[in-house]
C-alpha cells in the first residue's frame, strides 16, 4: 500500500496551521509540515499521538484528524 497520497494529504493540510503540529511514533517525533519526515516514519500498523500547539491549536486539531481517519490512520491528539 502506498501512503503517498496520504503523507502529501497530511503535510498540505498541516502546513494551512501557524501551530506547531508533531507527530508521536513509538520514540520518534517529527514534524507533520515535513514531507521527508513523514516518509520515513508514516509506515503502516503504528499508533500514533499528535501533539498540537499554537494560535490555532482547536482547528489544526480538529483538521488533522479528519484527514489521519481520511487515510485510516490510528492517531490519538493529545490534548
């Protein structure tokens, strides 16, 4: 399965935010903006957590999940 569609999906809708958005797999953190990152990381099975942090926390919350679920990945946001 391919998930370039889906990393592309991902960091397009991540880089609309100001916030900080990271993503938690296993003992990796990387940033959701970058294409590169998510290549290497964004492999199936994984669970997930997203952190979130900036002026428009609520929305890039509420954005990044609809398109993780889009692409049926498991991803927690951390509040």
């Amino acid at each position: 399965m391919s998930n370039n569609a889906a990393i592309v999906d991902i960091s397009q809708t991540a880089n609309k935010f100001r916030s900080s958005i990271v993503l938690q797999a296993e003992n990796k953190y990387i940033d959701v903006k970058s294409i590169l990152g998510l290549f290497t990381t964004l492999v199936g099975g994984h669970s997930y957590e997203l952190h979130v942090h900036g002026p428009d926390a609520e929305e890039a919350k509420a954005a990044m999940s609809e398109v993780f679920a889009k692409h049926n990945l498991n991803v927690t946001v951390i509040e």
